[in-house]
C-alpha cells in the first residue's frame, strides 16, 4: 500500500459512522463490549487525530526552536489514538499519562546530543505503548543514547553515509519481497560467526524458511513477505519501503521504529522546553554536527510519524 493509500485514512476516520464503525470492528476480538465502547470512544479518536494533525501543521510553519514541542505534543495525540484501538478504556489510571521518559541534566561542557541519553521508566505512555502496541512488557534497556535511536531510522543513511561517516546500516530488500539479501560484511560488523548470525535471523523473522550463504551475501528465504513497518529488529524507508538493518551489534535488540521517533522528540522537545541556553547554542554553532542530525531527524520524522501511526491504524482493516 503507497503513502497516500495509507494516510487515506486519516480522512475517513474524520467522520464520526465511519470511525465508530471502525472502533467496533478494532473491538470485536477484545473481551468488552464493541457497541458500547465503540459509540462512547467514537469522538475521542477523531479528536486524538485531529488535535496530532494541528500540533503536526502548526509545527510545519513555526520555527526550528519549538518544533520539537508541537512534534512531540502532536504523535503523543496520534499514538493514543493508536492506543484507543487496542486498549478501549484508555487511560486506565493518572499513571500512564505521564512521559515515561526522564532525560538527564545537561552539562554544557562538551555537550553531545548524540551522546545524550534518556532514561526509560517503569510507568508512563511510554512503557504502556511498548507493551500495549507492541507486546513488550520489559524494555530491554533502561538508558539509551541519541545516536543508538537515529541509527535504527533508515532515511537518516544519507547523513551516516555522508563523506567518511560510517553507514548506520544495510538495504536487504523491499518490504513486499520474499528473498532478503544481507551483505556477508554484516558479520565483520557483528562479529559473529555464520551459523550464530543465523540463528539470530531465524530467532527475529519467524517467516525465514531457509538461510543460504553465499561469496558475498547472506540470502533469506521467507514463507512470506514481511507486512509490518513496526518490526523491532528491521525498519522500513517510507519513501521507498526499503528493509533496512543497523549495522551495529549493539543495535540488536528490539525496538519498533515509532519508539525511537519517540523518544528522541522527547528529548529535543526537552532541550527546547527548559534548556533554551544549551539549545540556542546548539542552533547557532556552526562548529557541531549536532545540528545537522537533528534538522535532518525532524524533516524525517514530520512526515514518517503520521505514516507509523496511518499503518498501524489501518492494520486493523487491512489484511497485507
């Protein structure tokens, strides 16, 4: 499905037959009842939807310095949205309203935002969404850095490959394909040898059928094609559906791209909300990358978000 067939549905779910429809259908499978809940959460999902659009717009024509905010504002809208669909008595209690996210005191001294780190909680939208969207009850970690978040988001190769800048990862082939092809310096990367990088492919793709080593690649034969963006392990390119692999071991556990958009909002939205010093040197040196990652991050993910979170909407009507 293209990008303007996904996001399609942000138009029908505006009027209120359709979404309640919708909701009754998301409901069907839960153990609640799908009349009622459906017809009492019919407006809170156009509402959820609309409010993330206006966050979305208003962020488009402001500046560079608050656009992390109204970015961040507008996907918490659109994920509980999201969340309505699986979890119909959302929010269950005041404690999953909160961030779930802490982000660390900042010293001005060599400041890295690459190297700066969020810490993930036990409670908040967070730990609910990982659990709740995607079926993680633990988080694997408990503090993760800017730069394990931006190398797992495909479009951001075009600056990881950039002049002498390692790559962040590998293309293995588009989204509707039932052969993937993994460049064999994945292992000098992962410092694995083949059958343990193997076993790690069958462990995460539960649709490999056969694994065949080739001169210069790996080929992955799959029972069939990998129909989710929201895989934890591989990521999808929205312009292109491309399959995309970190190129880092330390990148090999798992976490959903929509997660990653997440928390680097969060913490740019920080930075802008309360640390104007640091961010309005950040904006204004021109002797930091740091800038050009997160310029290039916000034009990815303005447009990558409401793509998520369309595929996932739409999964619940759509059979790939």
């Amino acid at each position: 499905m293209n990008i303007r067939n996904i996001l399609s549905i942000y138009t029908k779910l505006q009027s209120s037959p359709l979404s309640q429809q919708y909701l009754h259908k998301c409901y069907e499978s839960l153990d609640v009842d799908a009349e009622r809940k459906s017809y009492d959460n019919t407006y809170r999902l156009i509402y959820y939807l609309e409010h993330g659009q206006t966050f979305y717009k208003q962020a488009e024509q402001s500046p560079l310095s608050v656009q992390p905010i109204l970015y961040f504002y507008g996907m918490a809208q659109f994920i509980k949205a999201a969340i309505l669909t699986k979890r119909p008595d959302y929010p269950e209690s005041t404690s999953v309203l909160a961030h779930g996210v802490t982000s660390r005191k900042r010293k001005k001294q060599n400041y890295s935002f690459l190297q700066d780190e969020v810490k993930i909680q036990n409670k908040g939208l967070f730990s609910y969404v990982s659990e709740h969207m995607f079926h993680m009850e633990h988080f694997p970690k408990e503090k993760i850095t800017m730069e394990e978040l931006l190398k797992r988001i495909p479009e951001m190769k075009e600056i990881y490959g950039f002049l002498d800048t390692p790559s962040n990862g590998y293309t293995i082939g588009h989204r509707g394909d039932k052969v993937l092809t993994i460049p064999m310096t994945i292992l000098d990367d992962y410092h694995w040898s083949e059958n343990y990088f193997k076993q790690h492919i069958h462990s995460i793709l539960p649709e490999c059928e056969e694994i065949k080593i080739e001169q210069s690649s790996i080929k992955v034969f799959l029972t069939s094609s990998i129909s989710t963006i929201h895989h934890p392990y591989l990521y999808v390119n929205h312009e292109d559906e491309q399959l995309f692999i970190p190129n880092q071991r330390s990148l090999q556990y798992p976490l959903p791209e929509l997660l990653s958009h997440y928390l680097v909002l969060y913490n740019l939205s920080m930075l802008s909300r309360y640390e104007t010093e640091w961010w309005g040197d950040i904006l204004h040196s021109y002797t930091s990358e740091d800038l050009v990652y997160i310029r290039t991050f916000l034009e990815i993910s303005k447009t990558k978000i409401p793509w998520l979170i369309a595929d996932f909407l739409a999964s619940h009507v759509t059979k790939n």
